[in-house]
C-alpha cells in the first residue's frame, strides 16, 4: 500500500542515509587498505543481514518478508552490486569528493527513467533543480581537457547503475515493505558475491573487522533510510536531497585526509545546495496547492 505522501518525513529519513552514506565513504576506504573490495561487500551484506534480523523479529517474521516480485529484486540487486562495486572502487582511486560529486550525475538519470517507467511528471523546477546540481557537481569535478581520469569513469559507472536501481526500488516501495526491500537486497548480494570474495579472501585485523562492521552497519540502515524515505515522496523529490553529500563529504575529505578544498569546490557546493533548496520549496508549495 501506498505511504501518504510527506515532504517533512521523506526530508528526514533522507537526513539519515546522508550521515550513514558519509560514515560508509570513510570507513570504507579504510578498510579497502587491508581488504579486496569483494571480500568488503561480501562481508558488509552477511554481517548486515545479522544486523537486519532483530528488525525483522520485531516486525512480524518471516511474514514481513513475503514479496511477489522476487524477479524484481533479483534484477534490481544485480545492477546495484556491480554499481556498488564500482563506487567502492572508485572511493581507492580518486578524492572522496570526486566519487560522490560524480554520482550525483544520477539524478538526471532517475529523472527520465522515474517519467518512463513510473509515470512521474518532470516539471520545469525540477529540471532547474538537477541543471544547478550538476553544475555544481562540474566545477568540483573539473575534468582535465584529456577526458575523465580512469577513476572518474568508474565513478561514472556506478552512477548510471545506481539511478537504474533507485528507479526500480520506488517501483518496489509501492508493493513491499522498506524492511523485505533491503532483506532481499543482502540475500541476493551475498549469494552474488560469494564465490568473488572466497576467491581473494583474506582474514582481516581487528581494525579492518572495526572498518568493515561500521560499512555493514551504514549499508544496511542507508538503504533502509531511502526506501522509507521513497515511500513519502517522488523519486524526483527525494534523490536532489541526496545533494547535500557532495558538500559533507568534501569537508569530511579535506578534514580527514586532507584533499583540497578549494574556491570551485565552494562555488560547485552552493549551486548544489541552491538546486536542492529550489527543489525542496517547489514539491512543498505543489503539496500544499493539491
């Protein structure tokens, strides 16, 4: 069934994927130090499957879990896995704010994909929303007059795959449960990433346990985040709030491993700030009007 629709609700579970999303950037790229990025994946999905489990009890069993649309989930995990792996891959090759900058080439993608296949309207708002976004997102990116560096294509790559799965999970939300969503997404992805990851498996430090509990944990809980928060509002409504990450993880980079924080990553960020607040104020004012 359907959620009533709620700016204020979906603003606020989207303020926890935004804190969970920063924390996995990090302690991802700290445990990839020690750890190949299939075994991280593999180890994220069965530890957040055991972290999932209490939630599940709670809300009724096995019977919170029942979908008719296994098919959907299957196919949705599987372009969200090798998205996943790309943006992991990309977090060891290029500056935190670059990873996340150039995944918020996505929500240009979930806008036409959301119009096709979910039926929702683009309005002229929302495409001055994601046109301010993604000139935000150039000037911190800058790409060289060579092109996108190696780095910045598989960043790319993940972001394509990553509006096709969001697409498809607001298709889920109108049928399943946030809790069977996220479910089946670890099942799926354990069984997808098993063999990978025995294959380059080594035992980790009790640091990279420390790191790659913390990816689980913020994995797990992140996406739950969005598919509750995609039950209270359009696609194209709730993912310009996904903007303000590119800002948080620029300061979390240049706090933390000291990656430079310069005048276009400023400029880039208030553009990406004024798209999302533009967005925000337009989907309140239509709510308000209907």
């Amino acid at each position: 069934m359907q959620a009533p629709q709620s700016i204020a609700k979906a603003a606020t579970w989207m303020a926890g994927w935004l804190t969970l999303m920063l924390v996995i950037a990090v302690a991802g790229r700290e445990a990839m130090r020690e750890l190949a990025v299939f075994q991280v994946m593999e180890m994220r999905s069965i530890i957040g499957l055991l972290l999932l489990w209490p939630l599940v009890r709670m809300s009724g069993g096995w019977a919170a879990l029942k979908s008719q649309r296994l098919r959907e989930h299957g196919a949705r995990n599987v372009v969200h896995y090798a998205a996943q792996y790309a943006w992991f891959a990309a977090l060891t090759m290029i500056p935190l704010a670059q990873v996340v900058a150039i995944e918020f080439t996505m929500p240009i993608w979930i806008i036409l994909l959301a119009a096709a296949f979910l039926g929702e309207r683009i309005t002229p708002w929302k495409v001055l929303a994601v046109a301010l976004g993604l000139l935000g997102v150039g000037l911190i990116v800058r790409p060289s007059s060579a092109g996108l560096s190696p780095g910045q294509l598989v960043a790319l790559a993940a972001a394509v795959g990553f509006a096709v799965s969001v697409t498809m999970v607001k298709s889920l939300t109108r049928t399943d449960s946030a809790l069977a969503i996220i479910f089946w997404m670890l099942v799926v992805q354990s069984l997808l990433g098993l063999l990978p990851a025995l294959w380059v498996w080594r035992w980790p430090s009790p640091s990279a346990w420390g790191w790659v509990g913390l990816v689980a944990f913020c994995g797990t809980f992140s996406h739950y985040c969005m598919a509750r928060a995609m039950r209270h509002a359009e696609a194209t409504v709730v993912m310009p709030m996904d903007y303000l990450r590119v800002p948080l993880t620029a300061l979390a980079g240049w706090w933390i491993y000291a990656e430079r924080l310069d005048l276009f990553t400023v400029a880039g960020t208030a553009l990406i700030l004024g798209g999302n607040l533009l967005n925000l104020r337009r989907a309140r004012v239509a709510a308000a009007a209907a």
